[in-house]
C-alpha cells in the first residue's frame, strides 16, 4: 500500500543536487498549506537548482524516505545521512508567536499593546493596518521579523465593533504566511480542520 498522503503521481520539489548529483536527502518538508513534499539535500534550493517531480521518482531514487511518509502537514524531518535516524519538528518551530485571545480585547488599542510586546515594535510603530501590514508581510520594522505563528483565541467571540477589525487583520496574517511561511492556529482548528487537499499532478 502506497504510505504518502499524495498520491505516486502528485508533483513534488527536490533538487538537482539530489537527482543528478546524488546528494543525500537530509531534509524532508510535509507542507501544512497544501500537503505537498519538499525534499532537500544540505545544499538547500535555489530557483536554479529547483525541479519538479513525481513523488514516485522521489522514492525510487531514495526508498528510505518511506521511513517518514506518515510526516504530518507542517512538519519537518532532518537526519545526517541516509539511513540514519530521523528527528521530527513542528514547521517553524522556532518563529515568534503572536498569541491574541480576541473575546479579551476591548478596543483596537488593546490588540496593538499586545502586537507590539510580542514582535518588538518600535515606539514609532503606527497603530493602524497599513503599518501592521508593513511590519508583518514586508518585515524591517519590528525587532522580531517574520515569519511569525500566529495563535488566535476566541475568534469566534471577539467583540461586535471589532469584527470588521479582526477580518482585515485575519487577512494581513494570510499574506504574512504566504509571502514569508508561518502559520495560523486557533483554538477551533481541529474542529474546523480542512480535509487534507489532492496536490498537482507532475507531467508524465
């Protein structure tokens, strides 16, 4: 039995330097976004080292990366060589988390205090969502840079006025994780969690 989420025939990302130049897989990346597989060499990726293959040739060029095909989405596996023992770790484990619980904030003041404390934001930090957006999605204003994880509380609780608020802000945090990874996680999401998604077919 096939043991990936994808199936045989789904398009994946690797790299020159593991097909052609034979270099070990080292690194192994199960997507959270869209369950897709990255696998990677110490050498890393570049757009010109990129390439786009089925998952099926990934296992026939390296079989052991069977041992991780049960990797949830938003998971990363590491080893030092091939055939040596795997160490599984959250995605971005270690970026800033921005923790808000939304039924607590009374005003918009209160969400920027709470912002600002945790991604060590300049005095000069505009209290807007221009700003926010500048500091979350292009970066170079706070201390603590993207790629943040951000953890929403009571989404579904936040106060009337502030709602029209909260759905800008929720989308800023959407291209915050596309432009620079991250990810979002509410107190809700295993209760609402999206079935996991078919990726691309690669061309035969």
């Amino acid at each position: 039995m096939w043991p990936f989420d994808q199936p045989p025939n789904c398009a994946t990302f690797t790299t020159r330097h593991v097909l052609r130049d034979r270099k070990p897989i080292t690194r192994v990346v199960h997507d959270e976004s869209d369950h897709g597989w990255q696998f990677l060499s110490d050498d890393g990726a570049d757009m010109n080292s990129a390439l786009l293959v089925c998952l099926s040739e990934v296992v026939k060029h390296d079989n052991t990366v069977l041992e991780i095909a049960n990797l949830p989405p938003g998971w990363v596996a590491t080893r030092t060589s091939v055939g040596g023992k795997w160490t599984r770790i959250r995605q971005y484990e270690d970026a800033t988390r921005v923790f808000i619980n939304w039924s607590k904030l009374k005003r918009v003041d209160d969400f920027f205090d709470a912002v600002f404390a945790q991604c060590g934001s300049p005095t000069c930090h505009g209290r807007n969502l221009d700003a926010l957006a500048d500091g979350w999605i292009a970066g170079g204003i706070n201390l603590l840079d993207p790629p943040y994880v951000f953890v929403f509380e009571s989404l579904g609780h936040t106060p009337v006025d502030l709602i029209p608020f909260r759905d800008v802000v929720m989308e800023i945090v959407r291209q915050s994780i596309d432009e620079n990874g991250g990810r979002l996680e509410t107190s809700d999401e295993q209760s609402n969690a999206p079935k996991s998604p078919v990726g691309r077919e690669c061309e035969s």
